[in-house]
C-alpha cells in the first residue's frame, strides 16, 4: 500500500495459500480470511470497508525496514488504522506494526519472523532461545 499517504489506503492481506498463513498459524494464530466464506486470492487488496467486514482480533502489519521505502519517523502507519474504528484490533488496540524487511523475505529467516508473531500475538508468554 502506499505509506506516504496520511490516511489508509487499500491493502493486500495474506490469503489462506500463503507462507504468512502458515506462520501465522504456526504461531498460533488463525487467519481472518480462512474464515471468510467466499474463494480468496491468495493476496487479496481489501479496503478500509472490508478490513471492517471481516473485524479481525489482531492486525500485524507488516512494512518494509529503514532504506526500503520505510515512511520517515513523522508518518505515523498505525495511526492509519484509526479509520477503522470498530474493528476489534483497533477498538483494543492490537494493531502491530512490524517494519523490517525481513518479514517481507520469506526465507530461511522465517524463525525470526515467527518468533516476532508469537510475540504481538501472546504477549505473555516468554520466549527462551
């Protein structure tokens, strides 16, 4: 999506067929969209109304790193969420942004990127590496 702008714009959301579906769920989270009940994209552009629609518990965004088209420190992405007011990730302020391009790679840094989903998913729960 296009981070310049200072309000949210459509988005493309991992799909029930992508590798973020199974980290997700390997972190023990489950996919709004393998919920949804209509035949999904595999990266489906959804706007602010369908984020609304689907209402999910958690938003983990994921954005490019400093030096990949990174906003600048005044933009404020999660900021962009507020438009979604009523959607339970915003109204609980569970809206993550997780800027680094790692998380754009899939790779064998996967258990990085897993590791930072557990993280915002179960806050409680510790970590020993």
């Amino acid at each position: 999506r296009d981070l310049t702008r200072e309000r949210f714009a459509d988005s493309y959301f991992a799909g029930p067929s992508t590798f973020y579906n199974e980290l997700l769920t390997m972190s023990g989270g489950t996919n709004v969209l393998n919920k949804a009940n209509t035949r999904v994209l595999t990266y489906p552009q959804l706007s602010i109304e369908g984020v609304i629609h689907l209402n999910p518990d958690v938003i983990l965004d994921l954005v490019a790193g400093h030096g990949y088209g990174a906003p600048s420190k005044g933009q404020n992405i999660k900021g962009q969420w507020d438009l979604a007011k009523g959607v339970k990730a915003v109204d609980t302020g569970r809206v993550y942004v997780i800027a680094d391009s790692v998380v754009l790679r899939p790779g064998p840094r996967f258990p990085q990127i897993m590791e930072r989903f557990i993280r915002v998913l179960h806050p409680d729960v510790r970590i020993q590496k």
